[in-house]
C-alpha cells in the first residue's frame, strides 16, 4: 500500500494548512484545552481520509486477452446497449462504475492494445449516476485497440465532487491490461464502451474492484 503521487501536493499543503490552524487555535483559545484537543481530533481526522482517498493499493495481474477487468473500483450502476456519440456513433455495450469517494481512485486499463484515441472535454459537474453525465460532464476519454481487432472506448467522467481528471494515457501508445491509465479526484464515474456480443460478468448493483473483478469476457 503507498500514496498516489496525484495526492502529494495536497497532502503536503493540506499538512501544512492543519498545522497552522491548530497553532493559531492555540494562541487565540490559550485557556480552552478541550476546544483545541477537539480540534485537533478533527484536523488529523480530515487529514487521514486524505491519505485513505489517495492511497495506492498493489494489484498486479497477469494479463489475458480474453478478459476484461474493472478499470475502476466502485459499484457497477449501468449494464445496457447504448449509442456512443462521441467516438463510434453506434450502439456498444456500455458498463459504468460509480466510484464515491471511499473507494481507491486510480484507473486501470482494462484490456491490453494500442491506443488509437485520447480526448478531453470540459463540462458540466452533475452527480455522476445522472443518465446524462457521460455526455455532458467534465470527461475524457480512450480508445484500445486490442491484439484481436475490437475497440473498446473507457471514458472518465467527474462527478459533483471531482474537479480534477488526470489521465495518463496516449494516442499511438501500446499499453498493458493492469497498468494505470489515469485518475480522478474525490469521487466519480468510469464508462467502459464494449463490442455487441460481449459476454458480461458481473450483475447490476456489484461492487467491483480494478485489477481484481472480471467484469466481461471479448474476443
């Protein structure tokens, strides 16, 4: 288990705002030791949810190239056939996971292939399980080409919350099922894009973790 390096700017601001705070608490309430131990209490609780959001657990896999893994940890909240405008414009089999912010935030790349789009879009900040988030929210999105020819479209997208997508990923770049393609900041959503026909793995309503959960089968 480590520290994401997206979160140690924030961590060490974070660290150096508390400590202010409780210093100059305990100069203006010299007298009121409760106050500045109650205080204090909650600084270094608001600051382990911080390392708890950014923590960085190792899950290694041995890729296959007939799976597909959770790009994300959370809980499967759409398994329907849709049309995908932004790339496709077609009808694909869209999975989405909705990652609140007590779930690990690092993305992974699902498949292993060849990265043959990347793009980023600003937008709206609406509740990531609105229908219309995938379309209308802050996102950006990828496309892998896998070894045997299907495209399959991973698209993150902020949430109320999340302010901020960071996504490490390419174009013309081949890249491994299991590594880290990106992240997104306090809490959100991913959408994998997959081929008609493919076979999927997990229920509505599941919890999932990335690296670890099958959620369907291709090629």
């Amino acid at each position: 288990m480590g520290i994401h390096k997206e979160g140690y700017n924030i961590l060490a601001v974070g660290f150096i705002i508390l400590l202010l705070l409780n210093v100059l608490a305990a100069f203006l309430w010299p007298g009121n030791t409760l106050f500045r131990w109650v205080f204090l209490f909650f600084s270094i609780v608001f600051y382990v949810f911080i390392l708890f959001f950014f923590r960085l657990p190792v899950r290694r896999l041995d890729p296959d190239p007939g799976l597909v893994y959770a790009p994300a940890d959370g809980k499967v909240v759409v398994i329907e056939e849709t049309m995908e405008m932004e790339y496709f414009k077609d009808t694909r089999l869209q999975i989405s996971i909705f990652m609140s912010p007590f779930n690990m935030h690092s993305n992974k790349y699902p498949v292993s292939g060849h990265v043959t789009h990347v793009s980023y879009h600003p937008g709206h900040y609406m509740v990531a399980w609105h229908p219309k988030s995938s379309e209308l929210n802050e996102r950006s999105s990828v496309v892998i080409e896998t070894s045997t020819g299907e495209e399959v479209l991973i698209r993150q997208i902020a949430g109320a919350v999340a302010r901020r997508i960071v996504t490490y990923a390419k174009e013309n770049q081949d890249v491994t099922q299991g590594e880290e393609l990106g992240f997104i900041k306090f809490g959100s959503r991913v959408d994998i894009f997959l081929p008609l026909g493919t076979e999927v793995e997990v229920p509505i309503l599941q919890q999932v973790k990335a690296n670890r959960s099958i959620i369907a089968k291709i090629g």
